[in-house]
C-alpha cells in the first residue's frame, strides 16, 4: 500500500471506525549471549566485531560495513537498533532488493552510557523496498559501539490510527529556526517517523492540517446536503459549521501554547536545574558545560587546538573563546599550549602524559586542565 493511501485510510479509521487491537508484524535479531543471528559479511572493520554476553561489539580503526542477507515474512516499515555507545556515532544503514536497487539511510547513535535505542522510519525513503533481500550497517573510523538487538517491524492500519492521535502531541525540539516559525503538528504512523518526526527539514510526515481538511470538507459537503434536502434548516448548518472550525481553532491554539510551556519545562529540567557537570542544552547535548568549563583558560590564549566528535562545534567553541581561534592538529605552531578534546574516546592519555590516538602521538608531555567527563577534557602541554 502506498504512503498515500495509507494517509487516507488511516484518516476514514480516525473519523469513522473504531480502533481494533491488531498487533504489529516484527523479527527480532538478538545479539546477546555471544549470539550472532544469521551470516554476516565483514568488509572493512578492523578489528572485526566480536560477539560479547552485553551484544557485538563494534571497536573499529578504519571505515567499513556489515551486512546479510534478510528474508522476512512481513514487510518493513521502521527498525529499531538496541545499543550503547560512550559518544555520538554517525553510521550508515544501507539496502539491497532482489532487483539491485540500492539505498543509503544515514543516521546517528546518539550517546547512550546505558542501553538506548534509535529507530530508523525506512518507509519515508522512495526507493526503499519493504521487502529488501540484503542490509547492512556502515560505522565510520574510531566507532566504539555495542549492538544489543536489531528489530524490524509493521504496523497494522489500527495502530497507524493510534501513532497519528499520539503524534498531534508530540512537540518539536528547540532549534535556533524556532524563533521564526513552527512546523506545527504532523502525522506519524510508525514509531519510527514518531522518532524522527522533526529529525529533517522539512519533516517527512505530513501536517494535520490534511485530516482537518477532511473533516471540514466531509462535514461541508454533509450539511449542504442536509440543507439541499430541507432536513436542516440553513442558519443551523452555518452555525455547526462555524463551530467546528472554532473548535479546532481552539485545539491548535492549546497545542502550540503546550508546546512553548514544554519548552520551558525541558530547559528547566535538563539545564537551569542541573549542575554544571549535569547540563544538556537542546540539540547541543553537554557542549554548553564544556565551554563554560574551558572558556577562562582558552580566552588567554591566541590559539588552541580542539578536536570535537562533529566539526560544527569548532564554529560554536570558537564564539565562545572569541577572540582566541580553534586550529586543527595539523595547523597548530609551537606556541600552541592547549587542547580542547570534546567527546572524542578514541584520544587517550598514555603513561608518559601524551595525548595519543591508536597508536600515533598527538603531542608532548602535557597535564589535563579540567575535565568535564572521560572523553571531555582541557589539555595543556608542559612548558
């Protein structure tokens, strides 16, 4: 069924059916216990995975992929991966059909000390084939992941309707655009577009305003009938028609002031509530800390170097340290005392005081400044 059509008839289950309790088609591959479920294909990753009691293990040097063959007995429409990760990881879920049509989704681990899980909305890619014959995962360099379960699952058009009267309140996150507009409510009828509903721009799922058009446009036509047929007197049918509109006027405006008190309520109790080592601000995770915390030693300096997990954060230190610049190691001079590392695993401390990665020396002798947690940290090296 196409995404079109299952608008439509996840739209006649809100206004007209009752909800039935279906359940939803899903294959669980579990990698615990030592567990690998079925024959996977190792290209690239070095070390290769290692099955461990927690999940697989993924502790590579170099960019490369797993991948299988995959046969199930009902169709795909999101995926759900069960993992931990030390820091942010971005990776790759690539496809295969029966026909060679190959797609890439790229997507994100989010840092997760304790098991997380990210769902992954495959149906809203063009050219994914539901009945994909092959899957693979793509880690970049220096990922340090651990795989705990990987599901593939479809819901019924009784559980769309449900995930589309959930998804009306499900609010945005905070995002300097925010200041200039809203997407509003769309409608999710996955988990996996409920997740990543407002993870693109524009958002993949559709806005409400398409059911409410509906509805609008059924009643219309219902109540000229009615009037057509005199089983409705003319100033009656206005005045329901006005007063559905007024009604779902007032919704949207009890949604939106909903979702400016959520913001609020989120930044109070991941930020203004929390300690310095506690904070997270929006889409900038616990960057705000880090640069609270190395702000004084690096405003000194003419120059520092910093190595962040994502490079858009050399932009945001570097307002932040104004007027000293953020260099990369390769650009940084002798006089060069400090580094900032921001949740980078892989750059390690060895016995001797030097910052290393794998096996290459970064720099001198040096002492950790101030440290944020084991992967953030202010280094400065010896005189």
């Amino acid at each position: 069924m196409s995404r079109a059509a299952h608008f439509l008839a996840v739209a006649f289950l809100l206004l007209a059916a009752p909800l039935g309790a279906q359940a939803k088609e899903e294959t669980v591959w579990s990698f615990l216990g030592e567990n690998v479920p079925g024959q996977w294909e190792v290209k690239g990753l070095d070390p290769v995975p290692s099955p461990t009691p927690e999940g697989l293990l993924i502790q590579t040097n170099q960019l490369g992929r797993m991948q299988r063959t995959l046969k199930l007995p009902h169709p795909i429409e999101w995926i759900a991966i069960d993992y931990v990760s030390p820091a942010p990881t971005e990776a790759l879920l690539i496809s295969r059909s029966e026909t060679g049509e190959f797609t890439e989704l790229p997507f994100l681990f989010e840092q997760a000390i304790e098991p997380g899980t990210v769902l992954l909305d495959v149906s809203t890619y063009r050219n994914w084939n539901p009945t994909t014959a092959e899957i693979g995962l793509v880690f970049p360099e220096n990922t340090q992941l651990l795989i705990r379960t990987i599901s593939f699952s479809s819901s019924t058009l009784q559980e769309k309707a449900i995930m589309a009267l959930r998804s009306f309140w499900q609010f945005d996150q905070y995002t300097p655009r925010t200041i200039n507009f809203l997407w509003g409510p769309r409608i999710a009828l996955n988990p996996g577009e409920l997740g990543l509903m407002y993870a693109y721009s524009p958002p993949h799922t559709p806005s409400v305003n398409w059911l409410f058009y509906i509805l609008l446009l059924g009643t219309a036509i219902a109540l000229v009938f009615r009037v057509w047929t005199r089983k409705t007197e003319k100033h009656k049918a206005i005045l329901l028609m006005a007063s559905l509109t007024g009604a779902l006027w007032l919704l949207y405006d009890v949604r939106m002031g909903a979702e400016f008190i959520g913001y609020a309520v989120r930044d109070y109790q991941t930020y203004v509530s929390k300690t310095l080592y506690e904070r997270t601000f929006r889409v900038r995770g616990n960057f705000n800390a880090f640069a609270e915390l190395v702000r004084p030693s690096l405003q000194e300096e003419k120059e520092y170097v910093f190595l962040p997990h994502m490079e858009q954060y050399a932009a945001f230190l570097r307002y932040d340290t104004y007027p000293a610049l953020p260099l990369k190691p390769e650009q940084a001079g002798e006089g060069v005392r400090y580094w900032a590392i921001y949740q980078r695993p892989d750059i390690l401390m060895d016995a001797e005081g030097r910052l290393m990665q794998g096996e290459t020396v970064l720099t001198p002798p040096g002492t950790v400044v101030t440290m944020l947690d084991n992967d953030s940290f202010l280094f400065r090296i010896n005189e």
